[in-house]
C-alpha cells in the first residue's frame, strides 16, 4: 500500500478502510511515511473529512500506536473527564478529587496550555513541590491508596498523536473534527478508563465557535468511546466569558479551594458539582449527585485535594492557607469610569492578555509565570458604579501590564465604523490607553468609541499610546 | 508572514494575494518552508483551486525563481510549444526544424518520459551521439546557426518547479490545473519565447480525461500566457489511441524521419503541419501553413533536421538510413484470430506495455532502452481479416515481452460481468495467454470473453498462464 495512493483516496473523497486507516497511522508512528506525506494526507482528511467508523478506525491505530493502561481491580470504577479547553476553566481541579471523594476512580492525565486556554497541569504546578511526571508504578499507587492523581499524560500513551499533531501545528491542519476528536480520544481511551465525561467548550472563546460545531465533535467524540466500550457523555459549556472570575494558574488552583471549600463563584461550583455526579455515575454508583453535594459540603473532596497534593510531592497546607501559592503582588483594576450594565469580558480577551503577562504560552517550549493572572470582578449583566472594578491583573512587570493591556484592546475591539446607539444602552465604559472602551450590547464586545450623530462610532484603534493611566 | 497562515487561508478558500503567493515560491525555493508545509499547502491550493490570477502570479514567481533566458535579436520570431503528453506524441521531433526551416527560432526544452507517455530527450538520445545537454551558450549557437534546437531543461529554469514538482509527485497533488498549469507556463515562459502553441492532450491515454478538463487547463495557461505578454494558442488533441504508428524511442524517431519525407501516418503528418504553421505564424510570417507545406514538400524541414543533428552531435546519417538507429530485431505480433472491424489500441496500454518492456520508466531514475517499442499495424475502424497484424512489438527480452503482454491486458480488460453482444458487433478478436480478448464497442477497451446467452460475457482475468502463444 504506497503512501501516495492512500493520500489520492482520500484526496478524491473517498472513504478509507480500516488498513489503510492502519498503514497512514503505523507510517507516522514507524517514520516510515516522511513529514510531507503525513502532511498532505492531513490536510486531505481536513477538507475531504472522514466519517464516524473512519474516525473510530483512526483513533484505534493511535491508541495501540503506544502503551495502554490497565488500573487491574481499580478498572471497573475507572473514570476520565477532558474539556476541550477554554478560559478558568479549573474545574477538573475540583471534580477529580470530589469524583474520588465518591468512590470513584480517577486517573487523570492533562495537557499543558497553549494559546488563550490554559492547562491543568500548568495550574497544578503552581502548588510547590507538585510533581505532575509520576511514573505509571507510582500514579498507580496514589490511585490505590486516594482514589485519583493529576498527571502529565507519559510518552508512551498515543505516540502517534504525539507526532501528528506536532504536525498539525505546523501545517494549518488542526481543525478538523475526525483530527481533534481521534486525538482526544485515543489518549483518553489509552488511559484505562470505562466512562467518559468531554465538556465541550463552545463560543467565542473556545475551540468550537458554534453550537452546531461543538454539537458535531461530540458526537464524533461519543461514537468513538462506543465503538470502544467506553461509556462516553458529552456536556456544551459557554466559553463566552471566562469560567469563574479567576483566570490563570495559582490564582485559579486558589479558587478552585475556595469552591472545595463550599465558597467559590456558582458557575464554577454548580458545573464542578454535574460533571463530578456524573463521573460518579458513570464508576457505577446510585444518587450520584446527592453524594457529590455531600462530599462538597462535608468536605471530603477538599480532603482529596489535600492528600492527593501530598502524595504527589506538593505542599499540602496551601489547602487552608492559599497565599502560600505564587501569586503576584503587583495589581492592576481596570474600573468602570461611567456607571451603567456591565456586558462581560470576552473570554479570549482575557486570555490573551494573560499570555502576554507571562501566564501562558504562544508555542509549546515557553516557559510559565504561575503568579500572573485575572480576576474577573463585575459578572455579565451586573450594574455597576462609577468607580467599580471590571476586571483585576496581577502581573510582574510593568511592560508585561502594558503589552496585556494592548491585548485586551485589540482583541475587543470591534469592526471600524460599527455603530452603537449608546443612548440606548446605558453601557459602563472605561478607558484603556486614553481610549475609551465600551462593552457593545449585542456581541459582547467592547469597542473604542467615539461620540457621533446616532451615538457612537466605533473606531479601529491603530496605534496606541505608550502612555498608561492607572 | 508565517507559512501557517498562508496554509490556512488557502485551506479556508481564500484568494491569497501576490506577496502570499510569492512567499509560498520563495520558502519553497530557498528551503525555508519545510516539505511538510510545501505539501500543506499544495494539497489545500489542489483541493479549493486558485483563480486565474493567482494562478498568474504563482507561474510567475516560478519563471522568477531562477534564470530567464534571453535570445537577444532572435527573440523576436522565438516561439515554443508544449505538449501534455500522450503515446506516440513525436510531433515535437517534425515541427521543431520544419518551422525553423520556415524562418521561426525555436528554442525547443523538452521533458523525459514518465509514466504511460514517452518523453522527447527519450527520443532524441536514441539518435547515436545526439547531446541533450548543451550548455545556453552552445544552443544559442545553434539556434543563430540553424534556428532551433532541441536541448533539456537547464538547472537554472525555473528551480522552485522543479522542487515542488518533486514533492507533488509523491504527495498525490499533481492533478490540480493551477498547479499543471504554472508548472508547464513556468518552465516555458522562461525560456524566452513570444508566442507559445500549447498541445493538450485529452482522453484516457492523456492526463486530462475529458474535453471539459483539457479546455479548463487549455483556457488557463492561455490566460497565464497572456499576463506575461507572451502570445499563447492551445489545441486539443485526442489521446484515446496512439497517435501515429510507432510508439517508443528510436522506432518513433524513424517515423518522425518518414514524415519528414513526405510519408508517414497521415494524423502525424497533419498534425505535424498544423502545430508548425501555427508557430511560423507566431513567428509574425504570413501564409503559414503553405510554407509549412512547402518547406515539408521541399524536404528542407528534413534538412534542417539532419543539421541540427549534426550539430547536436548525432549521427546524420540516421535521416537517410533510419537502420541506423538502435531498434530491436526481435518482434512479437498480434494478430487478429477472428475477421471484423478493429475498434484500436487504448493509448495507456500500449504506453504501459512500452514501459514493461523497457521503453519508459516508473521512476524518473529508471534507465531507458530506445531500441524497445511498439508499432500499431490497424487503425481504428479499420476491417481486418483473420491473421491480420493488429500490433507489433519491439523488444530485447522475452520475459519483458511476457510483462507487456500482460500489462496489455490487464489495462485493457474491462469489469467482471459486462455485456457485449458480439451478435451485432462483428468485432474482430484475438488471444493473449490463451484469453480471447475483444476490443469493445462503445469504449474502444479490450476484453475478456466467454459465449453466452446474450452475447459473450466480460470476465475479468485474475491469473495469468505463463504459457505463451506466438
């Protein structure tokens, strides 16, 4: 089967066969397929697309392209949870450990961040002496004795995603259903468990921009976890706006505490709470929600965090003090200058300027300010006072504060010459860089303004004043 | 501008701009787009197209790439042509010195062979001592001298075609019209010519398979012609059957040799006649076609082909005793076992059978035996009578003569299970391997039949005897 026939198949729309499938996976894994070719077939799969059982084949081939874990009698309560990733999104923080606190079984392997959406893992490391590379003897025996560890997935787990989706980075061939679901799923399914909870993330801040998109991969995603025998529920969560008002790393695993503790944002609390029952559920046991709520509010799932932090090298007591994570003392609020009905923050925003604080990553090989971060301080639709805070950055170094800020302009403001009828809408406003910007009413954006005949005319800004007012 | 983003707006359907385009040829020529991103971006360019302009600009940024040749004073009666390719396509042989005999320049670069279709260095090297290599400084000689030449591309022509040409090869993105198209505009602009005749071959022994593909590739390196001021015509050709008699290396030089004599398979001499004329008369000559047929009649077209054999440094003896050319003296007939009308030989079988027995290459690193070949003994519709020769073939080897034979009916046998009611058809039939194969009706194939009800039934032949019959 030469590689070249395999890619004109496709590239001419036709539906492979489970060898074929096989040959393109095992050429990746083997190198025996060059880049080139592995590229071209990429992007043949992206615009030609594959269909439910092609996608099940690939994401077979690139399960048994590495290691599979076997959790021995801890299997049948062997639970796993992946989101598609968005900005707060903390939760399997909290539902890993509350899951466990259950009776559950949770070996949870994470990925780092990348872009505007942050990692498990990175926030992880942000508790002192975390240690997230636990070799598979030692997870497996914190999963014995707590119920559950927080690792980074092995080298072994689906080295052919590994490589393809090194690949896809390159070569603008990422977005692709078949590609993204065979990916998530051939790590999960490699991970030994026997039901699967996937929160789709959906909107402007996510991966999948529209409903029907998110709608589309999780179904592709459940196929896949039923042609495996892996029970598989999918949940579409709002990526609009950030998850709970903190975004970042300590700050976020602060939190995420907070919530353990029976406090915490309701977003946060009320989606860490379902996705936790239904993990629950899935390890087999009954009235999976009223056992959730019960370890929240009699604190076992804190405990959890508290003992699973300790077994995995990390300093144990930042679970009653949280001013012993990194985080940054330097603060910058952005404050509402006119009172009026606060829209929100578009969740990419935020999480690009967290990037430029230092608290993400653009490509893979940065390095991480754990200490950086948000905190969203006004939620969607709240009224807020002349002087009220929007939104609070804890940052390092000032010329970090100001790069964040550009961000946050740039990536909020909205078509030049769009125009809002603010008298209509008794938006809050405030100024960025002299700049005065505004939450627009339909789209959540926020624009840069100027007074005009009908309102405002939104401007594109082009260049920015190094001049901050603080 | 990141080679990503380029990949990804031509994945998306964009139209990419003039600088986009140029730095996709740059990267591809100075090695700073990896082969993974050149393929990317070919399989996207393949899948969603690229209008006339783009299509301009990204020949042009190939004719740019590398040297552009310049024939000073004889620039402006410097014309070229071009053909897709077929089996038995030596019309470059005979037009070449018959329109220089007529006062054209033309600086002829021509291709190897590859695959099903002969290529015109192929040819010419059969010619002992005949040099395809001249440096630009000795072919400019010749062409003052005798006012064409016959030479292979330089290294200088063009190098981002021949890189991306390379990579699409083994990446399936060779069937795409922008990419055929800039690929032969590139190579031909460069050359230096002012009017350009293109050839497109079209039916199932042609790249293009339909008239509707040939005219949409016709059409668009007619357009690319003309944004470079360079006077372009095309013509469609038919590429169903051979064209001419001989199909091979040396066996279609002596045929060449033939038409230039005043004989020769007439669709060879007409087509040779209109294809000169038509360059005379981009030459800026008038009354083309009756110099083109005088200079034929003349035999100064002859003439000038046996100078620029000499000066070339063949052996022009060649074109009074074509024995001089290296054939094959063992020949294998075909011959018709039952009387009726001949329906022809599928171009790609007579092509692949060529290859098999030595004649052509798979890869372009094969070697090439110019003394193999075949020769086509009935015309299409012609009436044969039992014994009747139908094909010759030229080979060296008897086992390769077994792959031909083979190889001709297995590109000519038809799907397991048609019908053809020999009843009304009156086809006249022969025997390979102890098969009976026919030449059908309708699609000018070849098949395998056994007597039935209706008429005799198609069976596809899986195995073949290794008993030969002669």
């Amino acid at each position: 089967m030469r590689a070249v026939d395999l890619i004109r198949r496709k590239r001419d729309g036709h539906i492979l066969g489970a060898d074929e499938i096989t040959a393109f996976v095992q050429g990746a894994t083997s190198r025996s397929w060059p880049d080139y070719q592995l590229a071209a077939m990429l992007m043949a799969i992206l615009l030609r697309g594959m269909n439910a059982e092609e996608t099940a084949v690939l994401t077979r081939a690139m399960v048994f392209s590495g290691e599979t874990l076997d959790w021995g009698d801890l299997a049948p309560r062997a639970v796993g949870k992946h989101s598609t990733g968005g900005v707060g999104d903390k939760l399997s923080l909290i539902l890993t450990p509350l899951a466990a606190a259950c009776g559950a079984v949770v070996p949870k392997m994470s990925g780092r961040g990348l872009g505007h959406t942050g990692g498990t893992l990175d926030k992880l490391e942000s508790i002192p002496g975390f240690r997230i590379g636990l070799s598979v003897d030692e997870a497996r025996e914190v999963l014995k004795r707590i119920g559950c560890f927080m690792i980074g997935q092995t080298k072994t787990i689906a080295p052919a995603d590994k490589i393809l989706y090194a690949l896809r980075d390159v070569t603008a061939t990422v977005e692709s259903v078949p590609l993204i679901s065979a990916s998530i799923m051939s790590k999960k399914l490699a991970e030994g468990v026997g039901g699967l909870v996937l929160d789709v993330k959906v909107g402007d801040g996510a991966f999948m921009k529209t409903a029907d998109d998110a709608r589309t991969l999780a179904r592709m995603m459940i196929a896949i976890g039923k042609s495996q025998g892996v029970r598989t529920e999918a949940v579409l969560t709002a990526m609009e706006q950030p998850l709970g008002r903190a975004c970042g790393n300590a700050v976020e695993v602060a939190e995420c505490i907070e919530v353990l503790r029976g406090g915490g944002p309701s977003d946060v609390r009320e989606l860490s709470l379902d996705f936790a029952a239904r993990l629950v559920m899935l390890a087999g046991f009954d009235n999976a929600r009223q056992r959730v709520e019960a370890a929240l509010v009699g604190g076992q799932g804190l405990e959890t965090f508290r003992r699973m932090i300790e077994a995995q090298g990390g300093d144990p007591r930042v679970v009653d003090d949280p001013t012993r994570l990194p985080l940054a003392t330097s603060r910058h609020i952005i404050r509402a200058e006119r009172a009026g009905i606060f829209q929100g923050w578009k969740a990419e925003a935020v999480g690009r300027a967290i990037v430029r604080l230092g608290g993400g990553r653009d490509r893979a090989e940065d390095a991480v300010d754990h200490a950086v971060g948000a905190v969203v301080l006004a939620r969607p639709g709240e009224r807020v006072k002349t002087g009220d805070g929007l939104l609070e950055l804890l940052f390092r170094h000032e010329p970090r504060l100001g790069a964040a800020l550009e961000v946050l302009v740039k990536y909020l403001a909205p078509k030049s010459g769009d125009i809002v009828d603010t008298r209509k809408t008794g938006l809050a406003w405030t100024t960025i860089f002299n700049k005065r910007v505004f939450l627009l009413p339909h789209h959540g954006e926020m624009g840069i303004c100027r007074p005009g005949k009908r309102g405002m005319r939104i401007l594109l800004a082009r260049r920015w004043s190094n001049r901050r007012r603080r």
